[in-house]
C-alpha cells in the first residue's frame, strides 16, 4: 500500500521592478513574453489569458518524465491583480493544488509584485520549499525578461 500525505503551506515573495504596473502585467499576459520567462527550453506553453482561461506548461525532467503544470485564472484586474488556481502533475500523479494571488503596486516609478501561495504538496511529489524556491526563480526571470525588453526598446529608440 502507499503511503498518503499531505502537507499545506503558504508562502509570500516581494520583487520590485523598474518600470510601471502595466508593463510588468502585459509580461503576465501577453502568451509570448510570458513563455520568455516561464517556460524552459523545450517546454510546450499555451496561454489564454482572461478570466476562466487556461494557462499549460508541459516539460520534461532529467529523468524524462513530464511535468505539466496547469493554472485556471478565476480573477484577472488589469494592471492590478491575477488570482488562479494552478495543479502540478509529474509523472501522471498529482503533486500539487494551489492558489495564487499575484498584485502589482507602483512603488515610485518601477512596481512592486507581491505573491502569495497556498498551496497542499501531495505523496511526497513536490515540497513547499522547491515550490517556493522555483516561484523565485520565475519572478527573477521576468525582472531578466523585463530587462532584455526594455534594452530592445532603448535600442530601436535610438
């Protein structure tokens, strides 16, 4: 028999970015910026951004097993907050069920992102703190995506 567990986490990030509120949500938006800074090489991403859309990940681990993650956006305010609930699936089994609220504030001339997320880990599958660690590793690759987006446009500039 297997053994069944469970546990259940919340955990909170801060980044700051400099550029507005709008700028750094159409990164969250827009299908192709947000496959720039989510999706790893050779991941499949779809995104259909509006309230009731799906968003997919689907990649492959060293191991060469998949790991889809799919998230369901219940609650989308431009500019201003993301609420969706999210599952992650490795190998077939469900390693994950989480809620996530995403705001942006202006903090001066830049934003400030705050995200929060409850999530339950099942069977071993995923911890909290890889679940944790991973979302920073995302939100500093879209302050990466960001950066290379706004150095495009001071190139074409001038």
């Amino acid at each position: 028999m297997t053994d069944r567990q469970s546990a259940h986490a919340t955990f909170h990030l801060e980044r700051r970015y400099p550029c507005p509120p709008g700028r750094v949500f159409a990164a969250w938006a827009d299908p192709r910026a947000k496959a720039d800074w989510f999706s790893g090489a050779g991941a499949v991403h779809e995104l259909d951004f509006r309230t009731g859309g799906r968003e997919v990940n689907r990649a492959r681990r060293a191991d060469g097993a998949e790991l889809v993650f799919e998230s369901w956006y219940r609650d989308i305010v431009a500019d201003r907050r993301l609420v969706y609930t999210s599952t992650l699936t490795a190998a077939g089994a469900l390693a994950t069920v989480s809620l996530t609220t995403v705001e942006f504030h202006p903090d001066g001339d830049g934003t400030l992102l705050t995200l929060t997320e409850q999530g339950v880990y099942l069977d071993g599958g995923e911890q909290p703190a890889w679940r944790e660690q991973g979302t920073g590793a995302w939100l500093d690759a879209l302050g990466a995506h960001l950066r290379r987006t706004a150095d495009a446009t001071a190139g074409r500039a001038a």
